[in-house]
C-alpha cells in the first residue's frame, strides 16, 4: 500500500468518527500525519553493544540531575539484551540535530520473575523530547512482555502521569514486588526517595 492509499484511509476513518460524533476531522486528520511523520523521523529498534556508549551518556546525563539511577559499562553489557532505543533518521529538523542513526531515547524491560517485569532507564535526549520517543518505547516493551508471558510489569518513576496515561496505575512502594528492593538498595536516594510506583496488567 502506498502513501497515497495510507491517506485515503486515514481520512475515510476520521470521517466514521466525525459522523458518531466522537472527534473533529481535521483535527484527528492533523494528529494522523504528525503521528505518521514522527514514525518516519525516528525508529525503534533492540539495543545492540555498539550502542552501549551513547546508552551510557544518555541514562547518566539524567543519573547526574538525580533524575533516575545510574548505569555502568557492566551492566549495560550484562543487560544489553534488555534495551530498545530510539535512533534518528533522515529528516530531523531540530537546532541540535543529530546524525543518522544517533540514539535519542532508551529504555529496558528486567524480567524479575516469572510473572514480572520492571521498565528500567525510561529517558529521552532534552532536545527530542515530545516526539512521543518515550510512549513507543514504553509500547514496544510492553509489546516484548507480551511475547514471552509476562504478566505484568511495573516502574518507579517520577513521571507518573506519563505512565498512567498508558494504563499503569498508582501502586504503593511497599506493595510492589519485593524484588525490586535489591535494585532500590543501590540507589542513592534509597533513605529518602521521591518516587513512585506505577504498574500495569497484561
């Protein structure tokens, strides 16, 4: 299917939901190409080892503000296999644009149990956030969950309307898996954290 076929039934579906009353064509029509462009901008893929360095600047750069945990050499290698990012393709328009194929966005999905996951190192380089990096990196995880029977999977984060946005809920700390204490105890911010638990049924 060509593009011009993608247009066509872009439109035919925003006019179905025009007539029910549920959304304004032109709008929902706008939404639809801006969606479609950013997927062209940027692609997600699996991480890979040859990423580990641009990983490691991007997780750490955030570690540095207090924003989320730090990461070293060790356990992204240990751990590659748990990352998907976020890479630039041709057609980036931004005042600090990078080359194609730099990585603007990561994140991992740590199977702690047989019926659990965590989403780890959620972050986005400043400069390309709101291109909705962060919602498909967060749906190719759950999408991965998914595929090898993980029941559910939660976070803790200090963006918790970002993550409820996507169906997690609200969950106290203490209710989580305790697995996640042992990845908790190496936090700096251990005695005095600030954020909260969010988790999501599959």
């Amino acid at each position: 299917m060509n593009e011009l076929d993608d247009n066509k039934k872009s439109i035919r579906f925003v006019a179905r939901g025009a007539e029910t009353g549920n959304m304004d064509i032109k709008a929902q029509y706008r939404k639809t190409k801006s969606n479609s462009r950013e997927q062209d901008l940027f692609t997600i893929r699996e991480a890979c080892i040859s990423d580990v360095e641009d990983i490691l600047v991007l997780i750490n750069g955030f570690a540095n503000l207090n924003l989320m945990l730090s990461r070293g050499p060790q356990y992204l290698y240990e751990n590659i296999k748990d990352f998907v990012v976020a890479v630039v393709e041709t057609g980036v328009d931004n005042k600090s644009a990078k080359k194609k194929g730099a990585i603007v966005a990561c994140g991992s999905m740590h199977v702690l149990w047989k019926d659990v996951a965590e989403i780890r190192s959620l972050t986005t380089h400043p400069d390309f956030q709101m291109h909705g990096l962060g919602k498909r990196i967060i749906e190719r995880l759950i999408e991965d969950a998914r595929y090898i029977g993980v029941e559910k999977v939660f976070a803790l984060t200090l963006k918790a309307d970002f993550f409820k946005k996507l169906g997690f809920i609200l969950k106290k700390k203490e209710d989580l898996p305790y697995k996640v204490w042992g990845e908790c105890r190496q936090c700096p911010k251990y005695f005095n954290c600030d954020e909260v638990g969010v988790i999501l049924e599959l």
